[in-house]
C-alpha cells in the first residue's frame, strides 16, 4: 500500500515540479521572447501566410471572440460531415460503418468542445482516417483554442487601460507548435516504447489459452493519446480508455499519462503569474487550486483503499481494497487518484470505471466537475476560476467598504452580470438537463424511441440517478469521462449533451473574456491601502470560500437524493 | 431650538407609521423594485391558495390545513419584516429631516414689495410660506430668517444653532463667501437685505426628504449590481427547486406544494433582499445625523471610494489664525524694550495677528498702554504696497513692523545695518514653518516676533486614521512652500499646495482624477464652485455662496472642514454593511439546507435522516423551523442595518478577514444553534 502511495505522491510532485519552469516557458512563448523553439518561427510564418493570417493585428475581446467561435463553428461542420461518411472514407481496414446523424453531431460537438464524451467504441465507431484527421486534430486545436482564450484574459489582467486583448490566432498556432507538438511528441514516443500501437494496419488476430479466436483492434494510437492527455481531450482509442492495456499497457505509462493531464493547466498558472508580472496572484490561485483538488482527492483514495463496506458486511477481507472495475496493474489508490484528477482537470479518461467505484469517489468526482476551477482544464480551468474571482472580489470588496476593483479596475454591474450569468449557466445546464433526464425516465419510460428510456440504465435507484447526473456533469464541465453504467448513445443523450455541451464549453469562455476586455477598458485606479489585494492569502480563502458556497448551495439537493443517498446506505 | 438627535432605534411613533407602511408597501407595484422579495410575495400569494383549497378539500399531497396556514402566515410576515425594515428606516430619515424642517416652519416674513421687476422700499409682513424665489426680505435683530436666500445688503450676527447646534453666533454679510443665510435661523444683532434662492418644496433639505421617502430615490451602481448578483442566485435556487421535482419523481417521493415554497423562499437571500434598501436609506440617515445633506444617495456611497481629501489649511488643520508664540530682540536691544515697541505697534492693529501678538504681551506681563486718547498720535495701516503697519507718536518714535524685506529697506534707507543675527533668526523662523514679523524703531531693527500657525489638537490623528483606509490628505494654502511643507509635515498630511489659486484646486483634483482617483473637496466660495463639480465628492459649507452649494453634491450644516472624515467612514460603512449582510444570507443557506433537505425525502429514503445533523423532531418542524428563522432573522437584524456595520481601519486584508469571521462563519453557524431553538420550542407543540 505504501508502494501505491508513493506512486501517487512522486507523480503529483514531479508534476508541479516540471509544471513551473513549463510555465516560464509558455509565458515567454506568448510575450514572444526568445525561447529554444525559436527554429519553428519559420514554420509558423509559413501557416500565417498561407492562412492569410496577420498574427499582429490587435483584437479587442469581441474581434477575439468572433475569431475563436467562428473557427470553431468551421471545425464543427468538417467533423460532422467526415464521422457521417467515415465508412465510404479511406484508412478504414477494419470496415466500420459511419456514425448516425445524432451520434456525429454529439461527437463532432464533443471532440471540438474538448470534452470527448464518448457514446460511441473506439475499436468499431470510428475508422483510422477519423481517429487521425478528426478526433486527433479537435483533440489538437480545441485544447490550443482554451490556452489562446486564457491568454487574452493574461492580457487583461496585465495591462493597465487597453482595449487589446492580442491576436487569437497567433496564440493559438502558437501554443500548438510551441507547446503541444513538442510536448506530444516526448509523450508518445514513451508511450509507443511501452508497447501502445502504432500502425496503420487493422485488426489482429490472436489465439488465447483456452483456444478462442480473439479480434484485436490496433491503430496508430500512440500520438493520439499522448495529446489526449495533454490537451487535457479524455477521449480514448480504445473503448476502455486507458484502462485498456494497449492504451495504458503499464504502471509507468500510467504515471506518464497522468502527468501529462496535470502539466498544462498547472503551468498555464505559473504561466499567469510570469507573463503578468503577477506572481503573487497566481501562486495564490495556485494553492487554493491545489487544496481545492486535495480536499476532493484524498477522501476518494481513503474510500478506495478502504473497500467496499458492503463486501466487508459479508465478512470478507479486501486487502487490496475496492478492486471491482480497477485495474490489478494500476491497485485501488492510483486508480482513486486517476479518477478525481481527470475530473479535477477536464481530461476524463479513465484508467477504471467510475461506475464501480465507491459513492465517496462518485462524490468527489461529481464535485470536481461542478467546480470545474480546480486546476480545470487547458486554459479553460482559470477562466471558470476567474468567473468567481469576480465574485468573490465583488462580494469582499463591499465587505472592506469600497467599491470592488480587481487589478486596478473597478467591477461594476456589467462584469457581475456576466459573472452570474455563467454561473447560474452551469446550474441550469446540470440540474436542468438531468431533471429533464428524471422527467423522461419516470414519465415516458416507453415512448417510442429507437431506445427506450427504460433501457438507459443499468442501475436503478440512487445509483441510477448519479448515472444520469454524472453523464449531464461532465458534459457540461467538457470533461467527458462516464459513469458507464448509463448508454448514452441514443437520440435523447446524443442531442441533449450536445447542446450541454456546446453552452458549457463556449458561454465560460465567452463570459470571462467579455469580462476582462471590459474591466481592461476601463480606466485605471491605482492601489491604496484600503485596496482589497487580490494576491492576498486571505483573498484566496475567500475565492475558496465562494467556490465551495456556489457549488454546495447548487447541487446539495441533486447530490444528496445520488451520490450521498448511496453513501448512507452503503454505510 | 435644539434639535432631535435621538439616536434610540425604534421610538413608538416612528414604528406605528412603519407597520402601517409595511402593508401598504405590499401592492407589487412597489415590491417589484426588489425582486428577491417580490419572488417571496409570489410565494405567498400561491401558499394563500393553497391553504384555502387544503381546507376545502382533504388531498393528503397538499398537506393539512393548518400547517398550510402557519407556513403562508410566515411567509407573509417575511415580507412584512422586510417592508418594515425599508419603512422604518425611511421614518427615521424622515423624522431626522423633519426636524431641520421644522425650524423653517411658518415664520413672519418681512417682504420687500415690488413692482414688476423694482423693488420698492416699501415693507410688508408675509407669511415665509409666500416668499418665492427671487422674492427679497428684509431681516432684523431678533427676527428668524424665513427663508433660505442669499445676503444682498448688510452684515449681520447670526445664530445658526437650529441648524447646527453650535451656539456661537457667526457673522454674514453681503459678497463674499459667507453670504449664505438658512431658514430658521435667528438674527442677533444689525440689518440684512436677503434675496430667496430656493422656492418652497425646492430647498437641498426637500430634496433630501424625498430621496429618503423613495419618490426620488435612484438605485446607486453598488445596488445595482448586489441586486443583479441577488437576483441571480434567486434564478438559481428556482432552478433547484423546480428540477427538484422530476429528481423527487424519480426518487418516488411526493413533495407538498408547502415544502416547495419553503425550501424555495429560506433558500433565496431574503435576509438582505428585505434589508437592501433600508441600509441605503440609513446611509443617508446617517449622513444627515452628521448634519450633511447628501443630494443623492450615490454621494454617499462615492464617498466610501475616496482616493484623496483636498483640505484647506485654515480651519481645517490648524485653528483659525496664526498667532505670536516668541518676541526676539535684536542684538543689543532689551527683551523689556523691545516687547514695549511692539505692543504699541500693535495696539492700533485689529488683525488676530496684531491682537494675539497684545496677549503674549500680555502672558510676559507687559501690560498695553492706553494710547487711544492722544489725538497727535498717527497710526500707519497695513497696505500692500508698503508691507508694513506702525505707528507715528508725538514724541517722535517711528514703529513699524512688518515683513523681513519691507523693513530691511527702511532700515538700510536710514543708513543702518541690518544686523546678521535678526536675519538668521528670520530665515530661521521661517524654515520652522513660522511667520516672522520684523519690527523697527525710527529706522533701527528691533527685532523679531514668531508667529505660528497652531494645529488642531488630534488633527494628525485622524490623518493618520485616513491614510489606514487608504485615504490621501492633500493641504491647501495661501503660504509659500516652506511654511506649507513645514505645516504640512508637523500636521501628517500627504501633499499640500502652497501659495495656492483657486484654479490650483480645480487642477490638484484633474490630476488626480486623471490618474483613476476619486477626490473630496470642501468649499464655501463661488471661485470654488467649478472645483467642487469637478471634485467627486464636493462638500459645500452651508454657509457658502449658493453657488458654491448648488455645485457640490452634500451640503454640511455645521460648516465643519473635518466633516469629509466623518462622510468617507459613512461612506464605507454603507457598502460594508450591504457586503456583510450578503455573506450572512447566503452563509444561512447551508444549514437551511441540512434542515429541509432530510426533511422532504425522509419518508421515502430513510437513510438521509444522517444529514438531519441537527436532530430535529419531525420533518414539518424541521421545515416550519427554517422558515421561521428565515423570517424573524429580519427584524432581529434592522438595528444593525440601520446602525450600520462598524468599520475598522485596520487594512483591506484585516477587515475582510474580521468581517468573514463574524458574518461568513458566523452567518454559517448562527442558524444551526437558531434552527435547533425553534425546533425544540415546536416540538413542545407539535
């Protein structure tokens, strides 16, 4: 156990450790310092040529905006089209069919939202050309689209009176050349040497031991995952996600992945602090973000590690803890800290199933995708924070007696507008979405859909709610793991995550953006000491504080009748 | 005339015209202003409903009829309790007005007639009530003032105690900045000739009363966005409690419509949605307590944000004029002689300087001749050309005095050397932020006299209180820069403006603005006027010029230049108590939860009664325990809206941290132990 233990603490603190001069880096890619990247600038002129691109053309945080969404909407319309005729399309060996219309629009959404929920097999949905050419290229550029977006929020927070928030071009091939190609490659090369796959060819066939035919699906996977997880995507190859042997064959690849999906949203804080001048502030966010994920990581591995009360009831001992739906390579408290750190970060792959595991982790997991701020993902995990920043300064600012400023610009009506507006968006989109779930389960169980209601679940009662729950949370949060005890792969879920999807990824950027080119706009007012300091540790407390009042007061009630029901009654 | 400054909360009379106002402020024509109340008042409306069809039909989903009754008479007293809070504090306001207004009640006016546009000479007794702006009248010792205007003709002694308690009379007079007379107050002594400024239902005071009645009241930035931020988690508690439904459907539980409408209305932030308004009106409650009229109640709270303070010199920093504080005698002279020659130099001299300069005399025991019956004896003015005053006796003797070059020349003229040690002493003196005056005898330096400037005793604390809250104090004076330095170190204030302009103001306060700050400034002269709209915050003394006063946004009745002080903290203490209050309400929401939550899903998932962690007895007394507590925790915390939240100028950090401790974990604890008490109580009865 301590062995499993020590695993988990090396692969967080070698992590933060690598995560800070990764920081200086980024922020010196985006100030555009020199840096030992510098022989791409070459390469990078070439694209802004060839796209026609002036990559110094100043944008305020609309032009920014109306850029990042219209690309988007581009990539949409390409994924969509290619999922829907894969099956006619070359770099198919395996002959797998096309997608039906719901199943590529909620792909084609959830690939380019960077959530990667998965209603489809790996191994059968998609072909080699799609695997390639769609799901790695959104994996690629919806990860870069968070780290361009937050970089236009550095600037905000940066400048003193601008309305330019940068160009969202250059940041974005830039952080796709200079961050995540780099980066990628190291990834998979680690990852192809340890034995996940890296061919074109199709399925191969072995004979087990008991003398059975068995089919095994291959592909060129390797480069794949490694951006899956550094782009904090989630979604795998492989059905199984990286619980899958090839996907994650050993107990180091899986310290890699797992770093790999840590790295970028913690460097993108020190990144913060270095490309503003801001240090303080961003090492403050970093330790509450750090608390943050520790408070929800270490009662998942205790309840794991512990095993099931309900198998200890029949008297039988789990030396080896909860191991229903882990994998015997990766043991309980590894598999615990995968499961709360994908849903801390955004990623959402998997190296077990959430579905069997403790209603504590089912909890925490729950909980780290309603904050969704706690590292987060790419870029995306500080522009959730920032929302309730705003409203934490809000608040504290009233508290000390003036009116609130953040960085020297005071937040008025506007920004808590927009501030509350994202925030009440989540609420809406999981309690909504899930309510409409439990209308249609217990209303219509057989409306004459292809798949009727009644057949969604594989559970029933409380565990069956957090089935439900779970898949509208962590669509919503883009964060696209599953509690695989629900099939999400019917016209319902499809369109419905879909558009949970799309909202939940894009109004939180939008939002924070919005905010920040129009604090940026404002005029200046220098600090006093009757200043509240945002870079304070009490500041910190506070974002914590509103942090965990807005998601307790949010969920409480959705939370207790799923996850907690089931805690008490397993307890 | 003294004036009410009772500061007991409720008095019997104001909290009779508060209820009836509570009920007459449940139309939803006014409640639609505050939408987190107007939600509640919806909720009641429905829970009417459903108590009237649970007593009409027996449906156990709806509950029993009496239960209905208890949970619809709570929610319609939370929204009685909030209107009262908004009425009583609207009373208290009215009634501090009042009582300035009453000092302008009907007074006999005596009313200069015209004809057209020509005055006559002519003098008739009115009725104040008829005097209209433009009117003039006529004031004499012993009559009130009828009415606010402006002195056109005349000078006169002035009682203003009705207005400001402060029984020493202040004299005012026609040009000038201190031309201003206020309805109500007494003239003791001499003839003025008053135009009306304002016309009746006009004056700053009406304007006041009807900010604090709400006629006029304007929802400050502030407000605005609490209001937006209140509002917003109103929406999300409706989302909880609406998907509530579907979950409870999946979960097999019914859940009664009375159990919706309480969890919905102890979750939304009724407690400072029911208390917003009334801290906005005890802002400008307060500020009138200080005997400030604020012309909006977005003054106010600017005043909170204050960056920097322009304060004049005089009055304000130091005690009204400087006075003599040292006599020395040039080398060779006699202490005793020199001392002689200076008293009679002065004696003609009316200045404070000239008299205080007769009592330090005085405290060396020189006593002052009496000259005044001599007819040959010739007294030489102070002029600007000269630079100088003296005195021409019989006998000969030629005093002067005055400042160090205008008397160097009559010394160096009369062919003497000006001896080195009284210069240096000058240069001294002045380098110590001091006035030296030097004096001469038939053309020979007798010496020097030291004057001071003398600062108010414990004015350097209150700067330094104002730099705790980040607030910068900036010293405005006609003196050169050295004895402003000098005045402005020795005092505390941050910057100052020596030999200053009236434009010099008006440009200090572009600078600052111009570097994202927000400045205060107090004047009372028209030169001040275009200063005072620049600033702002720009605090006109009442007894300014009326422009002086139609610029500035606050008018202080005490004509007291400290009184920015005073406006900033209250400034602060408004935002703080709206900030605090917000913490408080929505810290309630988690134990509000622990108790309704179990509640509603215990019957049908029994193993949620762990969450019941405060044990309450059944699941409609834990429900019946919240909602009350929802709605007395109201009245029980007016006072403190009304009194407002105390601000500490302890550092932004420092107060935020106290403020979480108190109203953060306090609001998260305080409705565990409340909820549990009414719980215990109900359950004698349930």
């Amino acid at each position: 156990m301590q062995t499993e233990l020590l695993g988990v603490i090396v692969t967080f603190v070698l992590v933060l450790l690598m995560a800070f001069p990764l920081g200086k880096y980024i922020a010196k890619v985006f100030q555009g310092e020199r840096t030992f990247t510098d022989f791409l600038n070459p390469l990078e002129r070439l694209i802004f040529k060839f796209s026609g691109i002036d990559p110094h053309r100043k944008m305020n945080w609309k032009d920014f905006l109306k850029a990042m969404l219209t690309i988007n909407l581009l990539w949409f319309v390409y994924a969509f089209v290619l999922l829907l005729f894969q099956g006619h399309l070359p770099l198919n060996p395996d002959h797998n069919p096309s997608q039906t219309p719901d199943l590529s629009f909620n792909t084609a959404i959830s690939f380019m939202v960077n959530c990667d929920l998965q209603d489809y097999s790996g191994e059968s949905g998609l072909t080699y050309l799609t695997q390639i050419f769609v799901v790695t290229f959104l994996q690629f550029v919806s990860a870069s689209t968070g780290v361009a977006a937050v970089v236009a929020l550095f600037n905000g927070i940066k400048e003193k009176s601008t309305s330019n928030l940068g160009n969202f071009w250059n940041y974005f091939v830039k952080t796709i050349t200079r961050i995540f190609l780099p980066l990628c490659l190291v990834v998979a090369i680690i990852l192809a040497f340890n034995g996940t796959p890296t061919s074109f060819a199709g399925k191969d066939t072995i004979i087990t031991m008991r003398g059975d035919t068995v089919n095994v699906s291959r592909g060129p996977a390797a480069g794949m995952i490694a951006i899956k997880h550094l782009g904090t995507n989630g979604g795998g190859w492989f059905n199984a996600n990286s619980a899958h042997p090839l996907e994650n064959p050993n107990y180091l690849t899986n310290m890699v992945e797992m770093m790999a999906q840590i790295l970028i949203p913690v460097a993108m804080i020190f990144a913060l602090g270095f490309y503003t001048g801001k240090k303080r502030f961003a090492y403050v966010i970093f330790w509450v973000m750090t608390l943050g994920a520790l408070i929800l990581i270490v009662p998942s591995m205790v309840a794991e590690i512990g095993g099931n009360p309900a198998i200890a009831k029949m008297g039988i001992a789990q030396p080896t803890g909860a191991m229903e739906g882990k994998e015997v390579r990766f043991g309980p408290a590894y598999s615990g800290f995968w499961g709360v750190m994908t849903t801390v970060i955004s990623t959402g792959s998997v190296n077990g199933m959430h579905d069997s595991y403790m209603p504590m982790s089912g909890t925490m997991q729950l909980l780290a995708m309603m904050v969704n701020g706690f590292y987060g993902g790419c870029g995306v995990g500080i522009l959730n924070y920032y929302i309730y920043i705003i409203i934490a300064v809000f608040i504290s600012g009233l508290m000390v007696g003036r009116t609130p400023e953040f960085m020297g610009h005071k937040v008025e009506a506007r920004e808590v507008k927009i501030a509350a507006l994202v925030t009440l968006l989540s609420t809406f989109l999981i309690k909504g979405g899930t309510a409409l779930a439990a209308y249609v389960f217990v209303h219509h169980p057989d409306v004459g859909w292809a798949m009727k209601p009644t057949a969604w679940l594989n559970n029933s009662g409380f565990h069956g709610f957090t089935e439900m729950l779970y898949q509208v949370t962590s669509s919503n949060a883009n964060n696209g793991s599953a509690y695989a005890g629900m099939t999400g792969n019917n016209v319902f879920w499809n369109v419905m995550t879909g558009f949970v999807l799309i909202l939940g990824r894009f109004l939180p950027i939008i939002g924070p953006i919005a905010i920040a080119g129009l604090l940026a706009s404002k005029k200046y007012v220098p600090q006093s000491t009757g200043t509240l300091k945002t870079d304070s540790l009490t500041f910190g407390a506070m974002t914590f504080a509103v942090i965990v009042i807005i998601t307790a007061l949010s969920y409480f009630p959705a939370l207790a009748l799923g996850p907690l029901a089931e805690y008490f009654s397993v307890h | 005339m003294e004036r009410n400054k009772n500061n007991r909360l409720f008095s019997g009379d104001l909290v009779g015209g508060a209820l009836k106002h509570s009920f007459l402020k449940l139309s939803p024509k006014i409640m639609v202003r505050n939408p987190v109340m107007f939600t509640v008042e919806i909720g009641t409306v429905v829970m009417l409903a459903v108590t009237i069809y649970s007593y009409t039909v027996n449906d156990p989903t709806i509950g029993n009829f009496w239960y209905n009754l208890s949970i619809f008479i709570i929610l319609l007293l939370t929204v009685l309790f909030a209107n009262f809070a908004e009425a009583i504090a609207e009373a208290r306001g009215k009634a501090q007005a009042d009582s300035l207004r009453k000092t302008r009640e009907e007074t006999p006016a005596k009313k200069v007639m015209r004809v057209g546009d020509i005055f006559m000479n002519e003098v008739k007794v009115v009725p104040s009530s008829s005097l209209v702006k433009g009117d003039l009248f006529v004031a004499e010792a012993g009559d009130t003032i009828p009415m606010d205007g402006e002195i056109i003709e005349g000078l006169a002694t002035i009682d203003e105690s009705a207005i400001t308690g402060e029984s020493a009379p202040v004299i005012r007079e026609a040009g000038g900045d201190k031309s201003s007379v206020t309805g109500g107050t007494k003239v003791l002594s001499d003839r003025i000739k008053v135009k009306v400024t304002t016309s009746p239902g006009e004056s700053f005071l009406d304007k006041m009363i009807a900010l604090v009645e709400g006629a006029s009241r304007q929802k400050t930035p502030n407000e605005i966005a609490l209001t937006i931020l209140l509002a917003s988690f109103t929406l999300i508690f409706i989302i909880v409690c609406v998907t509530l439904k579907p979950y409870a459907d999946y979960a097999h539980t019914t859940i009664s419509i009375a159990a919706f409408i309480s969890l919905f209305v102890c979750l939304i932030p009724t407690t400072i949605g029911g208390l917003l308004s009334a801290i906005g009106i005890a802002g400008m409650d307060r500020a009138l307590r200080a005997n400030v009229i604020t012309k909006s109640g977005k003054a106010v709270e600017t005043a909170g944000d204050l960056d920097t303070l322009l304060l004049d010199k005089t009055g304000t920093i130091t005690i009204g004029n400087r006075k003599a504080t040292h006599f020395w005698p040039a080398p060779g002279i006699q202490e005793r002689t020199f001392i002689e020659s200076v008293v009679i130099a002065s004696l003609a001299d009316e200045t404070p300087e000239g008299k205080s300069i007769i009592e330090l005399a005085d405290v060396k025991g020189f006593k002052a001749p009496s000259l005044a019956t001599d007819k040959d004896v010739r007294f030489v003015p102070f002029s600007a050309e000269t630079r100088s005053s003296g005195i021409d006796l019989p006998n000969g003797m030629k005093i002067r005095k005055g400042a160090f070059d205008a008397i160097r020349n009559i010394v160096q003229k009369a062919g003497n050397a000006f001896p080195a040690e009284t210069e240096a002493k000058v240069k001294e003196i002045a380098s110590n932020g001091g006035t030296p005056l030097v004096v001469s005898l038939n053309g020979q330096a007798q010496g020097v006299i030291e004057l001071q400037d003398i600062i108010k005793p414990g004015i350097s604390e209150r700067f330094q209180r104002l730099r705790k809250m980040g607030v910068k104090t900036v010293m405005v004076t006609g003196d050169n820069p050295l004895t402003a330095k000098f005045i402005a170190e020795k005092a505390g204030v941050d910057d100052y403006i020596a030999e200053a302009k009236p434009e010099d103001k008006m440009n200090y306060i572009k600078k600052e603005q111009a570097g994202g700050k927000l400045v205060a400034m107090m004047g009372d002269g028209t030169n001040d006027a275009p200063a005072l709209a620049q600033a702002d915050v720009g605090v006109a003394m009442n007894s300014g010029t009326q422009a002086a006063k139609e610029a500035g946004n606050m008018v202080d009745l005490d004509n007291d230049p400290t009184k920015l002080i005073e406006i900033v903290e209250i400034g602060k203490q408004l935002l703080i108590t709206r900030g605090t209050l917000t913490t408080f309400s929505i810290a309630n929401d988690v134990a509000k939860y622990f108790a309704i939550v179990p509640a509603l899903f215990i019957t049908s998932i029994p193993t949620l009664q762990a969450l019941n962690i405060m044990h309450l007895k059944s699941p409609s007394s834990a429900i019946l325990s919240a909602v009350i507590f929802n709605a007395i925790i109201i009245p029980m915390l007016i006072p403190l809206a009304l009194r407002g939240v105390a601000y500490k100028p302890i550092g932004a950090s420092a107060l935020l941290r106290r403020n979480l401790m108190i109203y953060g974990i306090g609001g998260i604890i305080a409705p565990f132990i409340g909820i549990k008490l009414i719980d215990m109580v109900l359950a004698l009865f349930m």
